[in-house]
C-alpha cells in the first residue's frame, strides 16, 4: 500500500497534492521569548478534490499547521506548496472558515456575502445577484437584509459559508467552524457543508476536536499527538459511502468501528493533554 502510494504521487503526469507541507516544522517565540516547538518535523499532503479532517487533544497544534497551510505562519523547517508551486505570503487559493464569525454587524447578510466579490473588483450589481444566489443555497433567502445580530449563530455560519464559497476557493482551510454551534445545529451545517462541497470537491483541511464530525464529514482522518513537538500518528481513510448525512452516517456499523479504531490512538494524547497518564 504505501509502495503504490509513492508511485502515484511520482507518476508523470500525476497531479501535484492542493496543498503539501512537507517536512514542516514550528516554533513559537524567539528573541526575549522562550521558544516553544510546537509542530515536530511533519508531513501532511492534501490531494485537490479531498477533504481532510485533522484531530487531536487540545493545544496539540492543529491550528498551528492550518495557518501554515493558509500562509499566515512561516515554518521554521520544511516547505509548503500548493499546487505544487511553493507558497509565498498568503494561500490565495484558499478560502477560510473559523471559528469566529468574520461578518460585519453594519452590513445585512446580502451585503456580507457580495462586499467578499466588491473586495476583488466585482460590480455592485453583479456581486448582489450572485450573493442573492448563495444566500438561497445556504437556505436564507428570505434573510437577505437581516443583520447578523438578527441572525442565530447557525444562520451566521451559514452567511460565513456563502461568504467563503462565493469565490469560488480551490482550497478550503476551516478551523473548528462549527465549534460554537449546539450538537444539533452543528450537524445540520456539516450535512449542509457536505451537500455544497459535492457540487465541485474542493480541496478541504478541517480542524476539529471532534472525532465524530472528523468522521462524518471527511475522506481521511489525521490524528496528531499532543505537543510540544506535535506530529502526525495516525492517518485513517474513512471508507464510509458518500453522499452523507451527517446525522444518520453516525448509525452506520462501520461508523462505530473506525470511531473505536482511531479514538484507541486518540485516547492517550488526549489524557496525556491534560497531564494524566494514558490509561
Ligand atoms: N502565538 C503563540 N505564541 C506562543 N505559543 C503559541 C502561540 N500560538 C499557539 N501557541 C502554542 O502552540 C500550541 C499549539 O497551538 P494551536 O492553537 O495550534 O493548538 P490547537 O490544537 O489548535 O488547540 P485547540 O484545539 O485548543 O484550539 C499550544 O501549546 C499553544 O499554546
């Protein structure tokens, strides 16, 4: 398996990986701060059209590798590239979801989704039809001139998303977007997440404690040790048939076999995190 892995990436012809950091090293602090390691040498590869979920104990340095990803953190070792082509300053092929809402309070919805195709030059006009469209999508069409303080915190994710999508992204890089979210109301924007990432399969990095939406949403599944030092010590496939609801995949035997496989190597770091002794 991993001989075949190796020759698929090194075929002629073979398409460079959306986003690749290899051998990624980082540290925080420096000059009067102590520093501190948070990622170990790692390597993580992100093929176009795959989505990613990267879990791990609190702190462990999964939004540290996301923001490398996203070209906002220089790695102290390593290199990182996207589309094959080195990444320099910021990824401007990536769209970004956190778990902050990023929408401006004096602009209703309709404005918060168009202002992201006005930044780039988009007319008034053009960019209020195509936000009208997206917000339709996201299910709030009938919310267009609400403001986000008139908004739940799951339709403000939703705005968020269209926000993102309207622009098309080749990559998206989202750190625990739906964290705010109650059970219900995140799962319901994971389905509605799956259902639009379907129509053109972008690339996708999804940072979340949790393994149950890790495994519900995505193609594989990353696990990361607890720092500092932090590396990369499980990659899972999950084999799970698409398309998926978010709710209902959670029924699947073969859910509950890859959330027992892959929480046995969680388990530990996660202990070890808050400083007890893996079990
Ligand atoms: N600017 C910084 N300066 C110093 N240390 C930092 C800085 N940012 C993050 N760290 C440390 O790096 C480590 C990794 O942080 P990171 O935010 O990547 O973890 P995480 O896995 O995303 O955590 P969580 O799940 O709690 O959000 C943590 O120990 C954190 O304290």
């Amino acid at each position: 398996m991993v001989v075949l892995r190796v020759i698929e990436r090194d075929a002629p012809g073979a398409k460079p990986p959306a986003v690749a950091l290899e051998g990624v090293s980082i540290a925080y602090g420096g000059g009067s701060q102590p520093v501190y390691e948070a990622v170990a040498p790692t390597t993580l590869r992100v093929a176009e059209s795959e989505f990613v979920a990267i879990v791990g104990p609190t702190g462990c340095g999964k939004s540290t590798l996301l923001n490398a990803a996203a070209g906002l953190l220089k790695p102290a070792s390593g290199a990182v590239s996207i589309f094959g082509e080195p990444l320099a300053g910021l990824n401007g092929k990536a769209g970004y979801l956190f778990q902050q809402d990023a929408l401006m309070p004096w602009k209703t919805a309709l404005e918060n989704v168009a202002i992201a195709l006005e930044v780039g030059g988009v007319a008034s006009s053009d960019a209020r039809k195509q936000a009208k469209e997206w917000l339709g999508r996201v299910g709030l069409a009938a919310f267009a001139d609400r403001y986000p303080h008139q908004l739940s915190g799951g339709q403000r994710k939703r705005v968020g998303l269209a926000q993102v999508l309207i622009r098309h992204p080749k990559i998206l890089l989202m750190d625990e977007p739906f964290g705010p979210l109650d059970a219900q109301t995140r799962q319901i924007m994971g389905t509605l997440l799956l259902e639009l990432w379907a129509a053109d399969r972008k690339a996708v990095l999804f940072v979340t404690h949790d393994l149950e939406e890790a495994i519900a949403l995505a193609d594989r599944v990353v696990i990361m040790s607890c720092g500092p030092k932090a590396r990369i010590i499980g990659d899972h496939t999950i084999d799970l048939p698409r398309p998926r609801d978010v709710s209902e995949v959670r029924l699947d035997p073969r859910f509950h076999a890859l959330h027992k496989a892959i929480w046995s190597e969680l388990r530990d770091e996660v202990v070890k995190a808050y400083g007890g002794a893996p079990a």
